[in-house]
C-alpha cells in the first residue's frame, strides 16, 4: 500500500469530523480497493450521513455530510463488486445514523 494510505483510507488530507471510522469500515468491505478522501464543502447541512452519488470509471462517489461541510469520498471497486458495495454503504449508513 502506498505511503499514504493506513487501514485501505488515504489519509494525506483531512477529514469531515466523525467521517474516518466510517471511512475505514467501508475499506473493509469485500471488493473496496481504496478509499480515497477528496474535496470539502461549506454547506448548510445538519446531522450525519454517507451516500453514494454515482459510478465513476473507478468505482463509486460518495458524499459525506457532516455539520456544515460536505466531502467528496471516491472508491476504487472493480465493476463486478459495485453493486455489492452500494448495497453495504446503505445498510452501514443507517448505522451510522444512528450513532
């Protein structure tokens, strides 16, 4: 694994706040090559919640909200694995919400 990477997240940049636990189960699921962090964003946003936006030529997109910002997460996943893994982000993000 590269130098930046510990437990499948990539971790040269920040985070959202509560947003790296998340991260690193999701770098567990079967088939999740890498999870790679990416811009944050002021917005209006309350509560916590990941999602997946939509399919890259990678893998996924996610979107982190988290108290004000919101962070672009993208996932390395084989095409095969995709749907599986759509699937897990959505059982695990009810979890979280919960949290």
């Amino acid at each position: 694994m590269p130098k930046h990477f510990r437990k499948g997240v990539k971790r040269e940049h920040h985070f959202l706040r509560g947003l790296e636990k998340p991260l690193e189960e999701i770098a567990q699921i079967q088939g999740v090559k890498k999870v790679i962090p990416g811009r944050i964003y002021a917005s209006d946003s309350r509560g916590f919640e990941i999602k997946v936006s939509r399919e890259t030529k990678t893998g996924l997109k996610l979107i982190a909200k988290s108290d004000g910002s919101v962070q672009e997460v993208f996932l390395v996943v084989d095409r095969a694995d995709r749907e599986r893994v759509r699937e897990w982000i959505e059982v695990l993000s009810e979890e979280w919400k919960k949290n």
